[in-house]
C-alpha cells in the first residue's frame, strides 16, 4: 500500500517551520552582534540660556578636579585635541571615560555631563575652563 500524499505533505510542515524559524533566530541573532557593535554617535549639544559666570576652572595636567560630582583628569594636548579622563563617581570611580575634544571646538564650547565648558586657554600643561 503507498502512502497517501496529502499525509506526507502533511508531515513536512513541522520540519519546514523548525528551519525556518531557526534560520530567522540564527539572523537575529547575527544582527543584533552588528549593531551592538556601531560606537555611538557623538553628542552635540546645544548652548544652554544659563549667563556664563566669572569663575574659571584650571585643571592641572594629570591632576584630578571634582566638578559636579564628577571627577575630570587633564592629560594633555596630542594632534590638536585635548586629552581629558572623565570619572562619573556616581556609576564607578575607577572606570575613566576618555574624551577627545578639539581645540578648535572646545574654545566654541562643550558638554562634560550636564555641564558645559568653553576653553579659554590651553598648554601641554595646564587648561582654563569657563562654566556656561
């Protein structure tokens, strides 16, 4: 006796959707470790409306200063770029977070956290910071 061909079709469909769902997990899969691997776009903000005040902050190369709960650690110019380690203490002390600034961009203004900073002066051993 031959079997009946509507039960063998039958009977493939379990196999079909086995594959096919593990070829989609499989694609899934592989794109989520793409794009789990794209560095993040930079953060360009805006200027806020607060009035610049008068105090300046000179951060000292290699030496810590505590701004806003954060700690900031000048390291020094390289390739036209200020070299700043930048320690959030709230999330680990220990961990720096290295951040590359332009000079060209930083005496315009930038964001570290919440704050921003605009550049006044810089050397290879000292720089001079004004809150906004």
């Amino acid at each position: 006796m031959t079997p009946d061909v509507d039960s063998t079709n039958a009977n493939k469909w379990p196999i079909v959707l086995f594959f096919l769902t593990s070829g989609l997990f499989f694609l899934g899969c592989v794109w989520y470790l793409w794009a789990g691997s794209l560095p993040p776009a930079p953060y360009r903000g805006t200027s806020p409306d607060a009035r610049p005040s008068a105090a300046t902050i000179q951060l000292t190369k290699n030496r810590a200063a505590e701004i806003d709960g954060n700690r900031i650690v000048y390291r020094g110019r390289h390739d036209g770029d200020l070299q700043l380690d930048l320690f959030i203490l709230e999330l680990d002390p220990h961990y720096a977070y290295p951040l590359h600034i332009p000079e060209k961009s930083a005496r315009e203004g930038f964001f570290i956290g919440s704050r921003y900073f605009r550049l006044l002066a810089a050397s290879s051993g000292k720089i001079s910071l004004q809150p906004q």
